[in-house]
C-alpha cells in the first residue's frame, strides 16, 4: 500500500478510500472483539498461568496492557447489546463509540444508545455518556437501600509536590470539575495581567477608551489598561509564572473572608430538572430527553448534579428562559448586531463551543446569523444566530458556504456544489473500500 503512489489520485477518492477503510477496521475490530470474547468466556487464557486475560492478550498480542484490559471489557460487553454489535459489525461506528456505549448501554437501552452514536461525533457521544453516568449516580445515592454497581465513585482528587534533586519544584494537582475550573480561571487571568500595566490616574493612551465611556457594542470591563509589547517566551513557561503571581498574591493578601464576594464568576449551564433533582423524570423518559438534559461549566467539563445544586444554594442564580425546542430568549430584533443578552444567551445555548461540525474550539468565538441579517432577512434572535470560531466563521464567509441548523440543534454546512458538512457522517461500510476504485479503472 504505501509503494503506490497516493500523490497522484484525486483527492475526492483519497478522501473515499479513508473513510471506506476506517468503515472496514471497524467491522474487522468487532470481529475480532467477538472472537476475544469467546476466548475469554471460555478460560482459554488460564493455560498460559497469566492471572487475566487482559495480562494474556498483552503479552500473546504485544499490546499495551491499560489497551488490553478496555479490549476485553468492550469484548464482555458486546455480548450483550445485540444493536450495537450489529451496527459496529457493519462498520457503521468506530470503535471509538463503542468504546464510549458499552460504559451506559444495557440490553434495555441498547437500540436508544445506537440512536445516540449515529447522530454525534465521538466527543458529544462522550459528554452525553458522561452526563448520564451522572444522573444515574445521582439517582441511586438518593436512594440509601441502593445496591446498583454501576454507580460512579467520586472523582479521586490529590495534590502531590516535591523538590527535586536538580532544586526545581515539582507540583501535580488533580482536581474535580468545579475546583479545576477554578484554577484554569484564575491561571487565565493571571497570564493576562502579566502583560498589562495599569494606567496612571488622569491619563489615557493612545487608542484606550477612557472610562465611563464605552463604545458601541462592548461591555464596560473597568478601568483602561495598556497591554506591554508582546511575550515571546514559551507559553508553559508564561503559565509558569502566572500560577506563582497568584501564590504571591495569595501570600500577600491572605485568605478572603468567608462573606466576600468572589471576584470572578464561573457559568454553569444546568436544565431545570436536574437542578431540581428530577433524575428519575430524565432516566425514564429516553435519549430525547437526555439529550435536553445538560449540567456543565459553559466551555468545560460536566459536572455532577448535585455540585450544581450545591453551588445553586449560596450563589446568585441568573434564570435563562428557553421554549420547548430549547431556544433562550426566542425573541425577534430589527437590528444586526445582537445585545448582549442575546450573545449571552446564545453562548449558553451552545455551550461555549464552536458549532461547525468536527470544531470543538472555545476561544475567539463569533456570533454569526444561520440566514443572513440582510440577504436573507434573518431576523437577530437566538434561533437564528450560532456561535463559530473566527476560522470557520471567515471558512464560511469566504468560501460561500451556508449552514441550517436540524431539530436536534446541529449544524450542518452546505458547499457550493452541493456537497454537505453533517456533524456526525455514517461511516462507510462497503467491504473492500477499493472496489471502486478498481471498477473505475476497468470502465
């Protein structure tokens, strides 16, 4: 294969044999799961004197043995969820979301989780799955006579920190969702500051807003400051020196009082069911309502329902109105630029994320209307607006592309030549992905 010179076919059939090949790993990884399954079910491991089938498939196979303990926990699970075995048989998912099925699916739930694979990439599915982990936990530890195995224990959070030998320090945190979020937050600002100096009394630089005087569109954020000439350093050693300006600044002020208010704000994103503890109402009624269902910090992690619920209790809570398709705010404007509230509101809706199919960034994020303000007539209201990154948002805008949003609240991107962008393509399942290619010589 990798004699052939692949520099000469067209681009369109590389980009098929990929995908065709992709389809048929995964229908070869099924089988082969199957056939480990069986090994396992029946104690063929146990002649080698290894203590696991994990430790055999490891040492017979010559793969990493954290890979092999997943191969043969998938390999278990397969053998109960029929749908999920025969779609991934067909190479119409990827081991990748099987991976992910066989961590929430049971017999019950098997065609619903399948539903959930063809209809979101890898990384949704994830967050989904994570999600429901979390409302079942939830549900069960209401429940003290609860005897269900599958809960999830809680995250196992340590910090750890030593002196070297070469007199440098070693720190390794590993925190919960909220915690984590936290310190990313504050090593966020203090990176920034580091490039910032404040601006003396009564004087105003070049091209800095004096305060009070905000311009069209832009939110207030306090007094003017001047950022210095551009830090060429690397960026780890940047954070580096933000995560000591905040113990400086720490060791300086001491600890806040426990009736301050906090300096910052984290937004976390939550339906009202889970904030009320309604898991039960979200479990039973299917994916469609699992789907709706959300706990999360905006551009972060998911978080247990009862962190949020947690947080509910002694913090200011900002209501976030959304109508039955999950649209906030669905209120009309004549102008083009959304308020403020629209953009926070369209911000929550999509969680903070870029919406181009297969983007997942979180920073430098546009609001771009679906039918445009103008051509188009589309009106500046949530259900027409979407966030973008600035790179597929100018992709877009140059390239002619347009995007229509479907029930579920995806986007899909429309080429010029007819072509489609969809958030989650099915993978292509013909056995031989170069049987085409070899028909298209022959004719």
């Amino acid at each position: 294969m990798f004699d052939e010179n692949l520099d000469g076919v067209p681009l369109p059939d590389l980009e098929e044999k990929v995908c065709g090949w992709a389809g048929r790993l995964s229908a070869t990884t099924c089988r082969w799961l199957g056939l480990l399954a069986a090994f396992d079910r029946r104690g063929g491991w146990t002649v080698s004197g290894l203590t696991s089938c994990a430790h055999w498939l490891s040492w017979r196979c010559g793969i990493g043995l954290r890979a092999c303990y997943e191969y043969v926990r998938v390999a278990r699970a397969l053998t109960a969820l029929p749908h999920i075995t025969g779609a991934f048989s067909h190479g119409e998912i990827s081991y990748s979301k099987v991976r992910v099925l066989t961590t929430v699916a049971t017999p019950d739930t098997d065609a619903a989780w399948l539903h959930e694979a063809r209809h979101h990439c890898a990384r949704t599915l994830t967050r989904r799955a994570r999600l429901h982990r979390h409302l079942h936990h939830d549900q069960t530890t209401t429940h003290p006579d609860s005897t269900d195995s599958t809960r999830d224990d809680p995250v196992p959070v340590r910090c750890t920190s030593r002196w070297n030998d070469d007199g440098t320090f070693s720190l390794t945190l590993r925190l919960d969702p909220l915690r984590g979020a936290t310190v990313a937050r504050a090593l966020e600002l203090a990176e920034t500051t580091l490039t910032q100096t404040a601006t003396p009394p009564g004087i105003t630089p070049p091209g800095i807003t004096p305060p009070g005087i905000t311009p069209p569109g832009i939110e207030d954020t306090g007094p003017a400051r001047e950022t210095t000439p551009g830090d060429e350093r690397p960026a780890a050693e940047k954070k580096a020196d933000a995560f000591a300006a905040i113990a400086t600044s720490f060791l300086t002020h001491g600890a806040p009082r426990l009736a301050d208010p906090t300096p910052y704000s984290l937004t976390v994103l939550i339906d009202l069911d889970t904030l009320l503890g309604k898991t039960a109402r979200i479990l039973n009624a299917g994916t469609t309502s699992l789907a709706r269902s959300v706990c999360e910090l905006a551009g972060g992690p998911i978080l247990p329902p009862g962190v949020a619920r947690r947080l509910a209790c002694d913090s200011a809570i900002r209501t976030l109105i959304n109508d039955p398709n999950g649209n906030p705010l669905a209120l009309g404007r004549n102008r083009r630029n959304p308020t403020s509230k629209v953009r926070k509101a369209v911000y929550a809706r999509d969680r903070g994320t870029c919406q181009y199919p297969g983007c997942h960034h979180t920073r430098w994020l546009h609001i771009h209307h679906i039918k445009e303000w103008e051509a188009d007539h589309g009106k500046t209201e949530p259900k027409n607006l979407t966030l973008l990154c600035s790179h597929h948002h100018k992709h877009l805008h140059d390239n002619h592309l347009t995007v229509t949003r479907n029930t579920r609240g995806q986007l899909t991107v429309h080429h010029p030549d007819s072509a489609t962008h969809h958030p989650a393509p099915t993978t292509n399942t013909r056995t031989n992905p170069d049987d085409r290619q070899a028909n298209h010589h022959n004719t």
